[in-house]
C-alpha cells in the first residue's frame, strides 16, 4: 500500500489554554478509498513519539512501513477496503527533522520575528491537537466519524473526541489507554523527562538553535520513556545483568569504574539514539506538557461526570503487565461509561506492545469495528 504524505494548513489558529492564535501546518495520510457519501471515516491518532505514517510505505524500496501497518490495510484489522482512514501529524510532533512529517512546534519559524518560537510557542493541550484534527476533517467534507482510536497518547485523543465532539463519532477505541492521567505518570515519563532536557546545559532556556542542541538531556529523557514503556520481563528475558562487554576491552568492569556498563542500559541508549536524528528537545517538552495537562473533566466535574458523555460505545484494550495505564484504572473508569467494554491480553512485555504485538488484539479490534 503506497501512501503520500499530504498537508493541512491554517492562517490562524487558537490555542485554547493559551488563548493565543498563531499559523498551523500539519501533515497527514489516508488509507483506502472515501465513500460518496463520506460516511466511512476511520481517525486514527498517533502515540507519543510517533507520527501519520500509520500504514502502508511512500515507495516500494522502503524499509519500513508505518507504525500500525500490521491493522491498517485490505483485509486487516481495519480493513481499507471499507474504511477511508485518516492519520494526522500532531502539533509539536517530536519527529520535527524528519522529511516526512509536517508539523508546527517550537522549532517553526514565527513569522512575527523570523526566528524559531522556542519557548515562546504557546502551552497546548491534547484537547487542542483534537481541534486541529476537526478543521482537517472540515477541510476534507467529513462531519461525522465512525470510529477513533489509536494507541497510547492516540487512546487519549480518541476519549478527547467522544467527550468533547460526541455526536461526530460513532465509537471510541483506546489501545494501552485509559482516560483518566494518573500522578504517577504524570511524573514518570513526563514529568522526569521534561526536567532531563531542562537540566542539560545545552537547553539554554529552550533558545539552543543554532548551537549545540540537548542532545545529552534528551538521550535521558528517551532512556526514562523507554524503560517506562517495558516491563521486567522484557528487560530479564532480552538482556539480563549481562555486561555489555564481558572482556572489559571497550567497556570497563562496572565492579572497578562508573564507565562499565551493563547490556541493558547500551541497549536502550542504543534503540533511542537510531532515531534522535528526527527529534526536537523542545518539541519533546511540549507534547509532554500536553500529556501532563489531559483531562477529560470540565471545571466543577469529577471523573465520573465527564465519562458519562461518552455516551458512544467506547472499548478499553489494557496490557495486562503495562505500568502507565492499568487494568485498574481502566475498570475503575469502565463502570461510568454508559457504553464501556474492556478487552484485556497479556505480552508480559509491557506498554509498547500496543505496536509490536498487536496480534493479541487485532481479532477483537476488528470485531468491535464490525
């Protein structure tokens, strides 16, 4: 299945919490083919550090399809053969140098001073990404949805959609997702990983282009998210407490330096810094802070309140051994919503394997789709 990148853009657009409006470009994919009707739309939204290229590849000699190629595609899970499915690069994506991905963050030009905004982007929340995705919709003649969903911070995006825009989607589908952000994860990996870069002394304030960027922060704050989203499983049955080098000729003795090293840890360094060619620190502050700030609740609500506007059916797909969204949270919360359905499976292997197993949910997403 081969894909185009294409672009959505807006002279002006407000940010809510902020209450500042500023130029939006964003890009996005489609995957299949739209009815006349236009009635069989399918918004999937992306996780935290991912970007639209959920599916499919931009050219034959690609290496790699998209992120959810294994459930979007004909015949599968989602299957684009029925549905015209829509991804969209997020504000402040963090992939901000890679080629393909069109976003507006804290590493654009402002027009009003012709320099990158820095920290002087304004605070958005993941209810403003979900606005930005309605006007692309708009652009397109779409109103209503049959279904979002998406995994991770993409599940967050799909509660935001049934709270705030309920009679523009049919259902709701969260992959590792719970629509409540507890204190824990608010700290660890966002909170954590917001505080590495702000340490690094490269970070100069957010004002580092066109210096030496935080690479070193940013390395740090990837290596907390990375050891958040797995599990000790994963870790112990991957790695162990090997050493990364057991003749200690390009790797100390951590017994006799601090310079030693264990498998696990070159591992995981390893992983993130393949990919941090594409990555903007500031942009990583900013899609954080956004993750921090979710909340389902209008002023004066409780949980139980704003879950009640989900009136739409809304399926919950939980990671049995995920340590940021729970089996807990997720039947806390499954008892408010009017149409609630948890589905639960075990990788042993943790958070991310909502992008690298998804065979143990496929079947029942399809069914619910259905």
């Amino acid at each position: 299945m081969l894909v185009t990148k294409q672009t959505f853009s807006r002279p002006e657009f407000r940010f809510e919490p902020a209450n500042r409006t500023i130029p939006l470009r964003l890009g996005y994919e489609t995957y299949g083919t739209l009815s006349p009707a236009r009635d069989n739309v399918i918004l999937v939204c992306q996780y935290f550090t991912g970007t639209s290229h959920a599916a499919g590849r931009y050219t034959p000699t690609d290496p790699l399809p998209g992120w959810w190629d294994a459930l979007i595609g004909p015949g599968k899970a989602i299957d684009t053969d029925r549905w015209f499915v829509v991804c969209v690069d997020t504000i402040s994506n963090i992939n901000f140098h890679s080629p393909t991905v069109v976003t507006t963050g804290p590493a654009s030009i402002n027009p009003a001073t012709g320099r990158e905004y820095a920290m002087d982007f304004p605070i958005f929340t993941l209810k403003d990404v979900v606005r930005a995705q309605r006007l692309l919709l708009d652009d397109l003649g779409i109103r209503r949805l049959r279904c979002v969903l998406g995994p991770s911070m993409g599940g967050l995006q799909a509660y935001l959609w049934g709270r705030f825009f309920p009679d523009d989607v049919d259902k709701v589908v969260a992959v590792v997702s719970t629509p409540m952000m507890r204190p824990s994860c608010l700290m660890v990996p966002n909170q954590l990983g917001m505080d590495a870069i702000m340490l690094d002394p490269n970070w100069r304030g957010g004002d580092y282009y066109g210096h030496e960027p935080p690479t070193r922060g940013l390395l740090l704050a990837f290596k907390i998210l990375l050891t958040e989203t797995r599990t000790d499983h994963w870790a112990e049955s991957n790695f162990g407490r090997r050493f990364l080098d057991p003749s200690f000729q390009a790797s100390p003795n951590p017994f006799l330096s601090f310079q030693g090293r264990f498998l696990v840890d070159a591992e995981i360094e390893k992983t993130v810094v393949q990919r941090m060619q594409f990555f903007d620190a500031n942009s990583y502050l900013y899609i954080a802070k956004a993750n921090t700030l979710f909340d389902l609740r209008e002023p004066g609500e409780e949980l139980p309140q704003a879950l009640a506007h989900l009136k739409m059916p809304v399926l919950m797909i939980i990671d049995e051994s995920d340590l940021m969204f729970t089996r807990e949270q997720a039947e806390e919360a499954l008892p408010h919503l009017p149409q609630g359905r948890l589905e639960t499976y075990d990788s042993r292997n943790g958070h991310l394997s909502c992008l690298y197993e998804t065979d143990h949910f496929a079947g029942r997403l399809a069914s619910f789709l259905a």
